[in-house]
C-alpha cells in the first residue's frame, strides 16, 4: 500500500516535523508553499485513514467473554452464572457477596451480589473489600516463600534457632508460651510445620484450659489447624526485619500488584466501600475494621484483588516456579474425616484419601483429582465465609468472598455450577448441609478468624 502523507499545521498554518507513523496511515513531514486547499485536502485524507483504522481496531478486538469454560471443558453462559449466583444467594440469605473466577490465568467473569451494608441498604460491589479471614494464610505464606527465594528466611530451621532468646522472654508471650518451652520437642519445631499446621499446637492459645500453647503430638508428623501457628510465624519475621507485617507485605505484595482494595490491617482509605458481617439470621455482627496485623486472618481484600493476586502467581510476578511448586508441595498427608472434628474420635475420612488431600505451605492441596492437582484455602469468621480453589493445569480458579455466615451454605452448588467443581472435600470442608447444621451448634466456630 502507497504511504499516505498528511502534514501538520498550527494556528498560524505552517508545517512541523512530527513523527513517522505506520504505513497506510501517514507521514509527517516539514512542507512548505502549499496552498491552503492542499493542506485542507491532505487533512481529510489523514481524518479518513484514522477513522478506518479506528473503526477496524474495534471490531478486530476481542469481544468480551460471553462464557465460563468449566473445568471438564463445557460452559456455562455469563447471563446463566448471574442469574444462578444470583438465585443460590438469595436462597441460603447469603447477605452480600463477591465471585470471580479465572481461566489460564485471567479473570474472566467477576460479580458481585447482595448488600455491604443494609441499613442504610448500600450494593457489595465488585472492589468492595471485606474480611478475607483465614485467607490470609495463604497470602501470608506466599509473601514467606519470597523471603525464602531471596535467602532471607528458612523454612527448616527451628524456631527457636531463629530467634535470639526464648519465646516466653518476649512480652508477646510470657504467659503464653512460658509451658510450650519445657516441651522436648518444641527445639524441633519449624516454620514449614506450621505454616503446614502439623506443629502440634491447637488452633489458638485461648482454647486450652489455662489459655497457654502445648504441643498435642509430635512436631511434623499429624495435621492440625492452628492459627496460633502461623502468627507465630508473622512474630520470627517481625523480629527479623524490624517491622510490623502490614508494612512488610503492603511494600512486597499489595502495592506492586495493584492490589489497592487490600491491607493486613484496615485503612481509612476502605471506608466509602467496605462491607460489614451479617449472622445467619442476616442481623448485624460487626464492621469490618481488623487491627492490629495478624497473618492468621486480619486481612480485607476484595475478590477482584485475590484474581490479581492469583493472576501474579501463576504469572510468576511475585515468586519464581520453581519456589511456587516448593510452596505446593505436600508437607503433610490429610486422612481426617473433616478439617475441624465435629465429634471426637472420628475417624479417618474416604474423601480425603479420593483426591489425596494434603498441605504444603499455607495452602491445602488436592494432589491428585480428574482435573489435575489443586491448591485451596477457605475463610472462616462471624459475618465472613470464604473459600478459594486453584486447579494448576488450567490455572482455572474461583474465589468467592461473603460478609454473612450463611456462606458456606451456598459454596457448594455454586462451585459445582459455575467452575464445575466436583472434587472439593466438601465433607471434610463442613460445607455439606449436615455439617453445617452441626457446626453451627458450637460457638467455637463461628470465632475462627
């Protein structure tokens, strides 16, 4: 195709050297002595070359996705997973809630239903943020494995190798690690058993009768959840890099990522758009305003946010692949009938061994499923039911975050629906109608953040 040519002109309608553009479209050059009808035709022609290509640039863009591709390879409509989030919401009196899932690493459908805020009535949106609880976690543990990647942190080195005097000579746990201590095996305790929950410790200090930390079994060698476990983590850090871990990840993770709806602990600048926490009658529980930083569950995020965070991962912008797989890894295998027993001695769960159900690093794993290997993680709090699963192969995930402790009610159909999730453990999960029911009978659980 001939070049075409159009020149520039000011106001006072003389020419300027400007720049060389594609072909087809112009160039720019220095001339002079052309009348003023030259110029104004050479104008034209540049006006009508632009509005062609403009005009071709639009229709040749890739038109939004009309469809969710599942994870057995059929799809369901957008139009059709709105109108069924919609419904199934509405239905278990889920107060307000986000969805996003993602497709080879992209978000390609992200919704947001119900309220933030009921009196007065404001809409959850879609960069609303809200309590990610033990979400957090997961996000905590990766921004660990980027110390670990850059030689800063080591996962298999004793705690108390790290730190330069006992635990229960720092203020922080005088009380309660002043038992932990005296326990022979707590020399052998590491960073990887528990952010991996397979220390020993149970879930939290408060629950133990005199409110004071004990190993329950040998360090590394059964699963059990502890909260207690990974802030303990967060005090080694802390005390190694002289500052607080909201600052710690806001520089490493959330503000390169452009995750501005997101902080450890809450920010005044959430307050136009945050959600507050709904019980299952839908009454107001709290609002969401998390101090001081616990890497166990204080983070607000928005489900947009975690799809970037994700995105990232996969995209290996915040660690490399090969430290991701060390994350994912499986440190401890998983037989137990649920992740929290809803009655003792319950014996070992079939689920588990089906989709070979384990934890690496601040993530659960599903080693080995029809859709290939997954990496989970839920949140649990008052007012705040979450869950995220990311299946590596498709890098196909979705993530949905509620302000209402009816979530878990809805988790289950929408997964099955939407992402066509068939795998989940969802009675190792608790999220199984009965399960629910029975949990909802005991206290405790509605105070796991």
């Amino acid at each position: 195709m001939a070049e075409a040519i159009f020149f520039c002109f000011s106001a006072a309608r003389d020419y300027r050297a400007v720049d060389r553009l594609v072909p087809g479209i112009g160039v720019c050059k220095i001339q002079t002595g052309l009348n003023f009808e030259t110029r104004t035709a050479y104008v034209a022609l540049v006006m009508r070359s632009l509005a062609f290509v403009i005009t071709a640039v639009l229709f040749c863009a890739p038109a939004p996705a009309q469809s969710i591709r599942r994870l057995d390879g059929s799809k369901i409509l957008i139009a059709e997973a709105d109108a069924f989030a919609k419904k199934t919401l509405d239905a278990a009196h889920v107060t307000g809630a986000q969805l996003v899932v993602l497709d080879n690493g992209k978000v390609v459908w992200s919704a947001a239903f119900g309220l933030r805020r009921r009196e007065p009535a404001l809409p959850m949106d879609r960069e609303t943020t809200t309590w990610a609880a033990s979400i957090t976690k997961s996000v905590f543990s990766t921004y660990v494995m980027q110390l670990v990647e850059r030689g800063e942190f080591d996962l298999d080195e004793p705690v108390a190798k790290q730190l330069p005097k006992p635990l229960n000579e720092y203020e922080a746990y005088r009380e309660s690690a002043s038992e932990l201590v005296k326990d022979p095996a707590w020399p052998t305790v590491t960073p990887r058993m528990l952010l991996a929950h397979s220390s020993g410790l149970l879930n939290f200090a408060f629950i133990e009768p005199d409110k004071k930390m004990r190993l329950h079994s040998r360090p590394g060698t059964q699963f059990s959840y502890s909260g207690e476990g990974i802030n303990l983590v967060q005090f080694v850090i802390e005390q190694k890099k002289g500052k607080l871990l909201d600052q710690l990840m806001q520089e490493a993770i959330f503000t390169p990522l452009g995750m501005t709806r997101t902080g450890i602990i809450y920010r005044q600048d959430f307050e136009a758009d945050v959600a507050d926490r709904y019980d299952m009658n839908e009454k107001f529980r709290s609002q969401t305003k998390r101090f001081p930083a616990r890497a166990a569950g204080s983070m607000t995020t928005s489900a947009e946010d975690l799809g970037r965070f994700v995105t990232a991962l996969f995209g290996g912008k915040i660690i490399r692949a090969s430290t991701q797989a060390e994350m994912l890894r499986p440190f401890i295998q998983i037989n137990s009938l649920h992740e929290f027993a809803v009655h003792p001695n319950e014996g070992i769960g079939k689920e588990a061994e089906n989709v070979g159900l384990a934890y690496g690093v601040g993530w659960g794993l599903l080693t080995h499923t029809k859709f290939g290997p997954a990496f989970f993680k839920e949140g649990h709090g008052d007012g705040a039911q979450n869950y995220m699963i990311c299946f590596e192969r498709r890098q196909a995930c979705m993530i949905l975050l509620t302000n209402s402790d009816n979530g878990e009610l809805a988790f289950r159909p929408l997964l099955e629906k939407i992402l066509g999730d068939t795998v989940t453990p969802w009675e190792w999960e608790g999220y199984t109608t009965a399960d629910l029911m029975e949990v909802r009978k005991q206290p405790y659980f509605k105070s796991v953040p």
